[in-house]
C-alpha cells in the first residue's frame, strides 16, 4: 500500500472515532443481530444477520462492511476540501492547496481527457518502440518501474529482516498482469477460463493502442507466453510465508553472477541508487529466470509485454474507453464489482495517494483538531500501560522473557493520525494540463 493512502487510512480510523455522528453509533447493536438464527448452529449470522439483511453490497465494491462505511463518510469530506482547492486558482503555485486542487481539476476534465485519447503518453509508448538493444531494453524497464509501471519485477526499500535498524533494497519477483502466479498455471477450468478472459482483455486494450484486430491478438499471446515465463520462475504465496525462503542479501557483485544477462550495475544508476550497497534478492531463481529470459526471447516480445504492462499501469487515467475495459476485467471479471465508482472518488482516491500528506495536512486543519489526537494519544498510553502491569503479574513467564516483553513494550512507536513532521511536495510538478502525466510525474517522485 502507499504511503499517502496509508495516512488517510489512518485517518479513517482515527478521526472517524471523534466525529461526533460517529460517535452516536453503539459499538454493540442488538438490531444488528438475527434472534431468530440459532447462536450455536450459526453465531456469524445470529450476530450479524440483520446488519446484512440492512446493509446490501453497493454496487462499486466488492465488500461492505463497517471500515468501508466510515471510509464512505471520510471519502465526502476530503471531497469538499478537493472540490474547494480546485475552483479556487488564486493560491500560490507550488503550495500544497495548489497542487491539490490542480490534480483533481486535471482529473475530473473528462472532456480534456476524451479529446486527448493516448495522446498524453505517446512519448512513453515510442520510448518503449525505439528500443534497439537489450541493454536499451533493460533501460527502459527501470525507466517504466520508476513511473510505477509492474515491469519485470519489483525493486523498493524495506527493512532488513536481520537488522531491523537499517532499510536495504529489495528486489522482488513480479511483471504479471494477473494477480499470482497460479493463476497462470492451475489447470482447473476456473483458471482456464480466467486466462481466456484476461488474454480478451489485453487484447483489446492493444486494439485501443490502435492494432489491428489479428496484431492486437497476437500481442496478447505474446504477452502471454513471457508472464507465464515469470510466472514458472516464481514462488508460490505459500513458499513467500517462510521469512527465510525470502532473505538472500548479497552485494551487487553476486548478484550480477546469479544473473550475469542483465547490467546491474547500470539498472541501480538508472533507478537512482547508483551504490545501493547490500540488498536482498527475496527470490534468487526468479532472478536467475529473468537473465536467461533477456537473452532467450527476442527483443521484439519484450517491447510488446513492456507496452503492455504500461498501458495497464495507465489505464485508469486515460478516456472511458480505457477506464471501462480495464474496470471489466480487473474489477467485474476479478473482484465481482458491479459497478465503477464514480469519477470524483476514482480522483479523489488518485489525488489521494500521489499527494495523501498534502491532503492529509488539510484534512487534519478542518477535521482533526489537537485534541482529538491528545485523547487518542492518551488511550494508547493507558493501554500500554495496563498491558505492562498485566506483564509484570502472568505467571506463565519466565523473568528473561518478561525484561524482553518489557523491552520491546518500550520500543513500540506509537503513531496517532498525522506525523509530526509533513512530507515536501515542492519538488513534485503538478498543473492542470494532463491528469495522467500527473500520475506519472508522482510515481517518479516517491
């Protein structure tokens, strides 16, 4: 999950506590309840089952329940605070209030965004077209990865699962279209059916790049066959449960032995961490699997799965009829929504999670004032340290183990709403020119 959809979530959680409709709501509602279902031949219905009865799925999500409704109620107040920031042009370019408002206005111009088709992105598409090389290709691929765009594998900082203090690089297995790697090689007719469904999608979506029907079929089935390369070489979910399976540090010099087809050392600089040090190579096969993939299939295939992969990861902020045939898969075929959400939350959520402290920091002006967070705060405390006496008392603990309970007691961080300090946009560029460049231009800052 991102870090600006991480805050807001946080928010949702915290603030919605101290509103004071929320507040009306009893935490234990006997109407929520179905009487009339017998407790010990279905407790999950005799607690819930009038809440369902009342509380239908709506149509643009897939679950329903309580966080979801208090998202909802979040979702229209962050609405206002967008809605205001952009009709409102006279505050200074570069200010938070700016920025916000110049990305949901670019958003929500769906008549700009009709007109311009894939014109915004063109530049990105013949970048992927004019690549001539393999090590052009590799180039591309960390290019795309910056701009937020699921090619070949994943790379990010995370903690070092041995030395929790320090944050290292990882790299990941990853480059699939559909959500795990079963899902390309289970031979149930469920999966099959899948497969059919998502080799139509990508067909179509080339036929929206502007292919013929037969070209636009082909392209689908070479995509195909390269994410089911990737899908062979990686581990299934439950092999990625062990912590060990997935730890690997190694320096860059082994790593360019463990896969010796692809550069490296011009990946990190091209990625921006030109001596990322020790980092972890959670899945060394797969690894392994992409060096003997850059030198096994032709560099016409790769230009065809990174063409592809970028106009998914672009879709959503493109015309309707990008919107709608990725929502039909992704969102109908997939996830069983029934319907898509409308423009100003799919913005809202965008803007959301490309500037979240920006809008979080506005949200918290209007919404969250410093008591709400203080009494927050001082329930955390209370907890901790009712939980230390409780500690101090078990007689199921051995001494070491409570001094060790205690200390890592103490070392919990405590986190309550906002941080203390905001994250700086002022070098991100956002106008109200293009909504999907804004998109990009945000992956790239993180």
């Amino acid at each position: 999950m991102r870090c600006g959809f991480f805050i807001l979530i946080v928010f949702f959680l915290v603030i919605g506590c101290s509103q004071k409709k929320s507040a009306k709501m009893k935490p234990l509602d006997p109407a929520n309840m179905d009487l009339t279902v017998s407790p010990t031949e279905d407790f999950y219905h005799f607690a819930n089952g009038n809440w369902l009865k009342n509380n239908p799925i709506p149509p643009e999500y897939s679950r329903w329940g309580s966080f979801e409704y208090l998202a909802e109620k979040n979702l229209k107040d962050l609405r206002t605070i967008l809605e205001e920031a952009a009709t409102d042009t006279t505050k200074p370019k570069g200010s938070n209030l700016r920025k916000i408002g110049d990305f949901y206005a670019s958003g929500m111009d769906s008549a700009k965004i009709e007109a311009e088709g894939i014109q915004p992105i063109r530049e990105e598409l013949d970048r992927i077209e004019a690549v001539k090389s393999k090590k052009e290709l590799q180039e591309a691929m960390a290019h795309l990865q910056s701009l937020g765009t699921n090619a070949g594998f994943y790379f990010f900082s995370a903690q070092d699962k041995k030395n929790s203090g320090m944050m290292i690089g990882w790299l990941y297995q990853g480059g699939l279209g559909l959500p795990d790697r079963d899902y390309y090689l289970n031979k149930d007719e469920r999966s099959k059916h899948l497969r059919e469904k998502y080799v139509a999608h990508v067909t179509n979506m080339f036929k929206l790049l502007g292919q013929s029907p037969e070209q636009a079929a082909q392209s689908a089935q070479t995509v195909m066959k390269v994410e089911t390369r990737l899908a062979k070489a990686s581990m299934t979910r439950l092999e990625q449960r062990n912590p060990v399976a997935t730890y690997h540090k190694m320096p860059v010099k082994k790593l360019q032995k463990l896969a010796p087809d692809f550069d490296w050392t011009t990946y990190f600089q091209n990625v921006g961490v030109a001596h990322p040090g020790e980092i972890n190579v959670a899945q060394p096969e797969f690894f392994k699997a992409i060096g003997k993939m850059m030198r096994q299939i032709r560099l016409k295939a790769w230009k065809t799965y990174l063409c592809w992969q970028f106009i998914h990861s672009a879709a959503d902020y493109l015309n309707t009829a990008f919107i709608n045939e990725n929502f039909d898969f992704y969102g109908k075929t997939l996830q069983g929504k029934e319907e898509l959400p409308p423009r100003w939350k799919r913005v809202l959520r965008e803007t959301s999670r490309d500037l979240g402290e920006a809008v979080g920091q506005i949200y918290v002006e209007r919404f969250f004032p410093p008591e709400a967070k203080q009494r927050a705060l001082e329930m955390v405390m209370n907890l901790k340290a009712a939980f230390r006496e409780r500690i101090k008392k078990v007689d199921w603990m051995s001494e070491k183990t409570r001094q060790k309970a205690l200390h890592k007691l103490d070392a919990f961080n405590v986190k309550i709403g906002y941080p203390d300090k905001w994250k700086d946009y002022s070098g991100l560029e956002i106008t109200r020119d293009s909504y999907v460049m804004n998109t990009l231009r945000a992956a790239k800052s993180r």
